[in-house]
C-alpha cells in the first residue's frame, strides 16, 4: 500500500514540473500552438466522447489503451474495437485496437490510431489557386500497453508508442509513453485515476523543401508532443440490478492550453441501451456532446455499437462511430 501511495504522489509531483502550471481557469490560453502532433488529442471511442472525454476514472474497455493504461486491466474479458471519426473540415480519424488478459491481473494491449484527409493542391505565390500539384498529410501512432494490478484496489499500467507525421516530403517521428494509476477508494464504487500522456522528447521534421525562386530548406524547430496531465474522479450515485448512472469530473492539464473540466454522465438500462452525455468547461471551441449505445450478448461476441456527437462552437460539429467486440 506504501508504495501505491507513493506512486500516486509522484505523478502529482512530476506532471506540473513538467508542464508548466498554471491556475485554472484563466491562465494558459497563451500556450496554444507550441506542441506538434495534435492529431494524438483527438479522444478514442464513442462512448469517452460522449461522455466529454472525462473517461481517465471510467476507463474500463478497450478504449483505455487511449485514455489510461491502467484501465487496461480494468476490463472484463478481451476485446477489439474499431472506431471511426469523421472530424473537422473533411479529416477522418480510424483507431483500431486489441487488449488479451495474461491472469486476473495482468493485461496487454496494442494500438493504431491513423488521421488522413484527401490530396490538397499546391499553391504558390503566383497561383494561389494551384499549380496543377497536389500534396498529401497524414499521421499515425503505433501503441504497445501493459497493464497489471498491483493489488485489488490500485492498478498501474504503461504506454509506449511511435508517432510519425507526413506532410508533402517532410516526416516527422518521435516515440513517446503514457503513464496511468487507477484507485478503488473503498467508499461504494467511488474511484480516481491520474494519467500523463504522450510524454517525450521534442520532435522535428527531416527532408528537403523547394521554396519558391528555387530556394531550398532543410532546417526545422523542432516542438514539444501534446503532453496532457489529467485527474479524475467516478462513481454509480444509482446501480441497481436493472439501472446504472456513472457520473465522471476529471481535469485537464494540456502543455498547450489552459486547464479545463470535463464532466460526464451514463445511464445503462439492463447493459443494453446505454444513453451519454458530457460538457466541457473553459474550452474555446468544444462545449457538449452526447451519444448512445447498444450491446448485444451474442454466441459469437459481446458486440458493443456506439455513436457519439460533438458540438463546436464555430467549427460545426464532429461525429464518432465505433464497436467493440468481447471474447
């Protein structure tokens, strides 16, 4: 129990170190744009997104291999999930990933995570409106987890993953970790997690571009990844043997932005229909968000469908769709 304790403490104590604090809610806005491979804040599974992404204290499916390994060892049974997210401005984010239970408290996971758009013409400063060239983006991350539970109450579970970034013939390419606790209190189903995300080193593109008037570059600055500290807090204020609500809080700590709540809510009838929701506080452009979901015990698998919304601001709006299948 010492040492589970003095786990806990020392993610407090290394994850404002490493960010910078700041106080919430006012200060931080400043930060936006000095860290690279955004693509790696865009939440995994419909079900966390409808709940306003406070999932870090929920994160009992295979979703965790995204949000807190330690949720990894959480789950009940082995599971696959395929999630698919039809995001701002015509870009699509896919995630595929797997966790297999070794024991009772032992479990691993592999992840993709892939973002594409369609080709963009190339544009220069005397034709604005193309050239007759087109250039490609994309980004993906490859992620390995373990996770174990170090006794029935507290579980700690590890990310490594790569990361590489494709714009045109620049790459970039970095490998980062995730560290994440999870805590039972012993107070009913009340429970807390602490997990710090794409931890590393600062990561640079290589390659050679051709600037107008046939000017070359070959130097970079290099960024730091989206680091994100995030705390949170859930429990069942109602389970029943045919109902269940699940209240979730959890905060936010990006390298780049200000601090910010999440909040989110989930209401099961029988583990069938599942109905979400989720808002998020001293966020520019995201507010709220809300879904659904079914599982249906089949021969074959447990087969979660979920389907999640999320409103912006001024951007429109974001939709995910995604399944996990149970073994």
């Amino acid at each position: 129990m010492k040492r589970n304790i003095l786990l806990i403490l020392l993610a407090f104590w290394i994850a404002p170190s490493v960010m910078h604090a700041q106080l919430f809610p006012t200060l931080g806005g400043q930060r936006a744009g000095i860290s690279t491979a955004q693509f790696l804040k865009i939440g995994v599974g419909s079900r966390a997104t409808a709940m306003g992404d406070a999932f870090v204290a929920v994160a009992n499916d295979v979703s965790s291999l995204y949000w807190n390994p330690a949720g990894v060892v959480q789950t009940k049974q082995n599971e696959i999930m395929f999630s698919h997210n039809q995001w701002l401005v015509d870009i699509s984010h896919e995630f595929v990933g797997g966790i297999y239970h070794f024991s009772e408290n032992d479990a691993v996971g592999v992840s993709l995570t892939a973002l594409h758009m369609q080709d963009m013409p190339v544009t220069t400063e005397v034709m604005p409106f193309g050239n007759g060239q087109y250039f490609s983006y994309g980004d993906v991350a490859a992620a390995l987890t373990y996770s174990r539970k170090m006794t029935s109450q507290f579980s700690f579970g590890a990310t490594i993953r790569y990361v590489e970034e494709t714009l045109d013939k620049l790459k970039m390419r970095g490998v980062m970790i995730d560290l994440g606790t999870y805590y039972w209190t012993g107070l009913g189903t009340t429970r807390f997690a602490v997990a710090i995300t794409n931890f590393g080193n600062q990561m640079a593109p290589d390659g050679k571009v051709i600037l107008f008037g046939h000017r070359e570059t070959s130097s970079w600055q290099s960024f730091s990844p989206p680091t994100i500290f995030r705390i949170g807090f859930a429990f069942e204020p109602l389970q029943t043997t045919t109902q269940r609500v699940t209240a979730s809080v959890q905060l936010n700590h990006p390298n780049d932005n200000s601090e910010n709540i999440s909040a989110g809510l989930e209401y099961s009838w029988r583990n069938i229909l599942s109905l979400r929701g989720g808002y998020k506080f001293n966020v520019d452009e995201q507010n709220y968000s809300f879904g659904a979901g079914v599982h249906l015990p089949l021969k074959i698998a447990d087969v979660s469908v979920s389907y999640a919304f999320v409103n912006f601001t001024r951007l429109g709006s974001a939709q995910r769709f995604s399944i996990i299948l149970g073994f």
